[in-house]
C-alpha cells in the first residue's frame, strides 16, 4: 500500500498543551509523523509519495469561510493585539451568551472557533493543516484513480474539527474534505468508520444532516472521555441524515475482544450500505500504553482489526488521526495496514 506524507505538516510546533492544570509540551508533535515513517520504511509497507497541493477550495466545501479565514489570522491577530503566549480560549459563548455575535478581538475570536482548550495556536497551525488536507486528498486521488487502497499520513489529525470549530488537536477535517471531494468527482455514497479512542465529533457535525455519507464510531464513552459533549448512541442522524450515524460509546478499560466485536458490528453496517468508498479515520490512542486514553489494544491487536477491515471488501483509504505512545505509534499504525495488506 502507498503512504502519502508531507514534510510540510510538521510545520506546526506549538510549545503549549493545556493538560488539567498544567502548560505541557503536546502530545500532538510532529514526531509522530517521523516514528510512523520509519516503521513504513523499516517493515517494507510500500512506497512513501508526496502530495500535491489543492488549495483551500476543497476545505471550503465543508468548512465555514470566515472559520478558515479566522485560522490564517490568528497567530498574527494574537501577536499584534500585544498578548503573549500561545492563543488558547478563555472564554466561549456559553449557555445563554449570545453565540451570533462574532467578536472583533481576537481573545474573543478564539473562544468563538474553539471547541475546547487544549489546543494552542502556533505560527505554522495554519501551513500543517493545509498539508494535512492535501495529504488527505493526494491520498484520496490515489484510491479514486487506481482502485488500490492507500494510506493518507496526516498530522494534524482532523475528526474533532466541526464546520466552523477546532479544538482536540484538529483544525481541518481531513476524513470529510476527502469524502466530500469523492462524492464531488463521481461517488454516489462515501463511509467514514472512525476507530480513533476519541469521537469524531467533526465529521458527525459536517455530515449528520446528510445519507451521502454513513459515519460509524467507536470510542470512549463520551460521559468519561473527551469530547464529553457529543458521542453518545442516541445521535442517530437528522432529516435526511436520520439513520447515518451511528455511536458506539464504550467504557474506560475496553480491550479487544469487546472492542473487536463492535468492530464486526460496524462493518455489518458498512456493507448493509454498500459505499464507492470507505474512509478509516485511523487512531492507535486505543493501545493500551496511550498516555491520555483508556481502551486497552494491544500492538498484535492492530493486525487482527486490519484483517478485519478487509472483509468489507471495499476501496479502502486510510487517514491518521490520534495516537501518543509515541515510540510504539508506528509499529501499531503499520500492524493495523499490513493486517489488511496481508489478506
Ligand atoms: C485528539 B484525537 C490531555 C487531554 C486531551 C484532548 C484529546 C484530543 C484527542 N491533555 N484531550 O482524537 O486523538
Ligand atoms: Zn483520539
């Protein structure tokens, strides 16, 4: 399988994670993009390739203008309003502030597009999450063109990334910029299954009104784990959407053969939909040495869940999204490829 990479998403380094109390280094750093590089290389996965560039308009396909442009912004909106530091929200419109009022200063700006609070800004935010969707969409065209299966290396992740918010990492949704772009170039149903430890509430915000994509999730029970305020299995879609989205919450602790079967359940789903294109949102957080997560895979876990994503049967892309165990981020990420490779 082809692996799709930019050095250009390094590019964001910010300094600032607020972790409860505490300005920590993050734990989104661009090291992990050289361990999963290495462990291509090393394991003979396929050929590394580089990206194309596809400018904003297909980020403007499922984000709101003024959030993409208040993303270029801000790094030197902060700095020239004389703050310090890394631009991190202290205030939002919260329950009965008013939320239709976007203010001018850009402390207010920051609150208003954020999400949640640990995710700095930093002055190559806004580079790394556009070689973050061109990543995505080199990878896409890839699979689109030839039929075979890729892999998308991106970093930052995306699947936290609403319409017009970031937070949890994630600035672009790479996993919904690139189904939209399928479904603009021919196909007719995308899938997305996000097997991140965390809920993907962004692609669930971009697409919960619609039946052109089915998005399915397994993650961390969103009344233990973060996002905390989307996630549940009750949220089954809107309108249209009514019935293409499905949450598969579960609790701290979760290992494989729970998990695993969740899995099966979600690709009996998948195939009952019959998409032109299946989407992995891909997290490793769920190892059980993540440091900020609490499933409890284990490395060999990986392989045996890319066999099972084999059986859908489907054009298969790839997209990177969590994982923190650093030094074993890459033999868990190649496991889960060549699992699916391998059958
Ligand atoms: C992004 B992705 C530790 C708690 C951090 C945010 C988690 C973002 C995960 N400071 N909470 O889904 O892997
Ligand atoms: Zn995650």
């Amino acid at each position: 399988m082809l692996t799709f990479h930019s050095q250009d998403t390094k590019k964001r380094q910010a300094k600032t994670e607020l972790d409860g109390g505490r300005l920590v280094t993050p734990y989104e750093c661009p090291e992990r993009v050289d361990m999963i590089i290495d462990a291509v290389r090393q394991r003979g996965l396929g050929e590394i390739r580089s990206t194309q560039a596809y400018g904003l308009d297909p980020v403007l396909a499922v984000h709101d203008a003024a959030y993409v442009m208040f993303l270029e912004q801000a790094w030197h909106d902060w700095v020239a309003a004389g703050l310090h530091g890394e631009p991190i929200p202290s205030i939002w419109p919260a329950r009965r502030l008013r939320a239709d009022a976007i203010p001018d200063h850009i402390a207010g700006k920051v609150g208003y597009y954020a999400l949640a609070a640990e995710t700095s800004l930093c002055a190559g935010t806004f580079e790394a999450a556009q070689a973050s969707k061109d990543v995505a969409l080199s990878a896409l065209d890839h699979v689109l063109d030839t039929g075979e299966h890729a892999f998308g290396l991106c970093r930052p992740p995306g699947h936290h990334a609403a319409i017009d918010q970031y937070g949890g990492y994630c600035f672009f949704n790479n996993a919904a910029i690139a189904a939209q772009r399928a479904l603009d170039t021919g196909a007719n149903r995308v899938a997305i299954l996000d097997i991140d430890f965390h809920h993907g509430n962004g692609t669930q915000d971009i697409f919960y009104e619609r039946d052109d994509v089915l998005f399915l999730s397994i993650h961390g029970d969103p009344r233990q784990e973060f996002p905390f305020f989307l996630g549940h299995a009750d949220e089954t879609g809107r309108g249209a959407g009514k019935g293409f989205n499905c949450n598969y919450p579960l609790a701290s602790g979760t290992a494989y053969p729970e998990w695993s079967d969740t899995l099966d359940d979600a690709i009996d789903r998948l195939s009952d939909y019959q998409p032109d294109l299946l989407i992995v949102s891909v997290g490793v957080d769920t190892f059980e040495h993540d440091p900020i997560s609490s499933f409890r895979l284990k490395s060999d876990d990986f392989t045996d869940c890319g066999q099972r994503l084999k059986q859908a049967g489907l054009p298969t892309l790839f997209l990177m999204e969590g994982g923190y165990a650093v030094d074993e981020i890459g033999t868990n990420t190649v496991n889960l490829l060549s699992g699916f490779e391998a059958c």
